[in-house]
C-alpha cells in the first residue's frame, strides 16, 4: 500500500511538473556575434512581473530598460527581425488564464546604440485572424520572422469545439505609421495538424 501511493505521488509530480516548468525564472543572455541581450524576470507574480533587460556588446549610451507586463514570460528569442544586421529581442507573455492567449513584446536594437519597441497587434483587431481563436497560442522565430500557431475552434460563441485545424500566421517588421517598427501579417493559412 505504501509503495502504491509513492509511486502514485511520483507520477502525479512528474505529470505535473511541465506546467510549473513553463514559468520558471528567466535569467538568460542571447546574442547574435558580440551583441545581444540579458534578460531577468522572477516569473512570480502574473499581476506585476518586473522584467529587466541589459544590451550586451552595445555602446555605451545604450541603457538597461527594466519595466512590468501583466502575465508570465514563457520564452525569449533573439533574431535579426528588421534585416538591418543588429540582434532583435522577442517575449513572449501570457497572462492568466487557462486559454494561453499570448501576446509578444519586441524589442529592437538601433544600431545598437539604443532600443526601441515593436508594436504587436491584438488578434481581436483583425477579422480574419480572429474567426476560430481561442487562443493556446504557440510562437517561435524562424529565419527572420515570428510565427504564431494556435488551434482553430467553431464560431460559436458559446461551446466553441475544436475543428481539427490549425492556423499560422507568419509576422515580419516592418516600420509603423508613426515611426518606430510594428509587426505586420505577411500571410496566415490553416491546416490539419497530423
């Protein structure tokens, strides 16, 4: 009887694991050649989580920027976002709740002299995009761009169930309206995840 409930508590701990593991403190420095970033954040509190960010291997007028988001950092990445040959930093943010809808927070370099934001759209803002979200957003950098995978669920608006479908939507920077750099849908399609 007692080595059942050990093994049970084992598995039970093992099985939940992962998702405290998703969350854990972020201290990492990522670079791209000499420069990059180092980014901190406890990961603790989802109302008011600190995050700072140190540019390494910038000049010396290039500051630390620490600030707070509502939600949790799952990841950061690094990549050359707007083709200018200087390191761009993504964060990518869920805020609680247990449909994982993410937001990202760009960040990046001027000629690494000084950093400046990237604007991410809300999905809710794009018709087309928001038919089927649900959220459980999934998001990574691949060769430049930012790419946001999420599972597409019927319109309903109550009991929405899963269709079976996914949706990706590839992101690339672009300079926004008003100045500064803002991502921007370059293309979005569904398919069947086997």
């Amino acid at each position: 009887m007692q080595k059942t409930s050990i093994l049970i508590l084992f598995f039970l701990g093992y099985s939940i694991q992962p998702l405290v593991a998703q969350y854990k403190r972020i201290d990492t420095t990522m670079k791209i050649g000499k420069s990059g970033y180092k980014v901190v954040c406890n990961n603790k509190n989802e109302d008011k989580n600190y995050i700072t960010i140190t540019p390494v291997g910038f000049t010396n007028s290039a500051r630390d920027v620490s600030f707070e988001v509502k939600g949790k950092i799952k990841k950061v990445e690094v990549d050359d976002l707007n083709n200018d040959l200087f390191p761009d930093l993504v964060l990518y943010v869920y805020p609680q709740g247990d449909k994982e809808k993410g937001t990202v927070i760009g960040i990046a370099s001027e000629k690494n002299e000084s950093l400046t934001g990237i604007l991410f759209p809300d999905i809710v803002d794009d018709p087309k995009l928001r038919t089927g979200y649900q959220g459980y957003d999934q998001f990574m950098l691949m060769e430049g761009t930012l790419m946001r995978r999420f599972p597409v669920y019927t319109a309903d608006s109550v009991g929405a169930k899963p269709t079976g479908m996914y949706k990706q939507v590839q992101y690339t920077v672009v300079p926004g309206e008003r100045g500064g750099l803002k991502f921007k849908v370059a293309r979005s399609y569904e398919f069947a995840k086997q």
